[in-house]
C-alpha cells in the first residue's frame, strides 16, 4: 500500500471562519462541479471508468460517516421516520439536496429514494448515464452509520440519464 500523506478528519478542512474572514464558508455551484468534474475527467483518464467510479462511491461513502458524526450522530436513537425527517432537514439547510423516501421497508433493508436539487446533476445535460457515484456512497455511508449494517446504494434514475430527479435503490447488503 502506498505511504499517506494524510487521513481525512474535519481538522483538515481547517477554521474557515479564520481564512475567508470577507468571502465566508460559501462558493458558487458552479465551482464545486468545476472541481468534481475535472477530477472525475483525470481520474477516468489514469484509471478507467470502473476504477474511477469505484473512487469516487468510496469517497461519497467515507464522506457519508463523516456527515453523520458530525450533524446527525445526535439523532441516531431516533426511529427511522425521525431520523430521515432530521436528514432531511440537514441536507436541506446545507444545501446538499432535497430528500425524499419514496419505499422504506426496513425490516427487508429495501428503501427508494431521491435527492432534488442535488449538487451533482441537477440541471446537467442528459448525456445517457448515471453520473452520482459520489451519492451513491454518500447514501450508503449515512445508513451504514445510522443501522450499523452495511447498505449498498445504487443510482437508477439522473439528470444526466434524463430524468429530473436523482433516484437511489438502497439495499442492505446480505453477509
């Protein structure tokens, strides 16, 4: 395995209130995708699709947990219904997207759900593919977190793909 340089932990976002003192936590849209798109582009280009999608779930997944401990771990002895109703209220404020559950039947580890407005796709051409990779492993790692069980979150319907929501089929993954 390769030496790291560092792990991800929130220290390393740093005191944003300390270095954009003028210009704040904020950034336009616009240059979150310019960011996930290029990197998307060199790492598809080094790695191969396969590979690149790969990367960026496990991102979205490690980046899932780390959302969770830090603005819903509090929530998590809610039930379900409170617990998606805070998700939601968080994804919300923080612009993430807007969440819906469209099926949930826990019992089978099985739900449905879209995310509106997301930072990802909304409003990209369709180019005839599911582009949220990144979501996908976001959704499974904020499940992981709240069950404790493994989930696997797979996007069926995008932007991208032409629809006008973000659709994820989220199963709990048999050991």
């Amino acid at each position: 395995m390769a030496e790291r340089m560092y792990e991800f932990t929130w220290d390393i976002i740093g005191d944003l209130e300390a270095g954009r003192p003028n210009l704040g936590e904020n950034v336009n849209l616009v240059l979150y995708r310019l960011m996930q798109y290029t990197f998307r582009d060199v790492a598809e280009q080094r790695f191969g699709t396969e590979v690149c999608n790969s990367l960026f779930y496990d991102a979205g997944k490690l980046a899932g947990m780390f959302f969770f401990e830090k603005f819903l771990k509090e929530f998590a002895e809610l039930p379900l219904n409170g617990f998606v109703a805070e998700l939601q209220r968080v994804m919300r404020e923080l612009g993430v997207g807007i969440l819906r559950i469209e099926k949930a039947d826990p019992d089978a580890g099985i739900f449905v759900l879209t995310v509106s407005e997301d930072l990802d796709c909304s409003g990209l051409p369709d180019i005839g593919i599911e582009v949220c990779n990144y979501d996908e492993g976001f959704i499974a790692g904020v499940f992981y977190k709240y069950t404790g069980q493994v989930f696997h979150a797979k996007e069926v319907d995008c932007w991208a793909s032409g629809d006008r929501t973000c659709r994820f089929k989220v199963d709990r993954t048999k050991s």
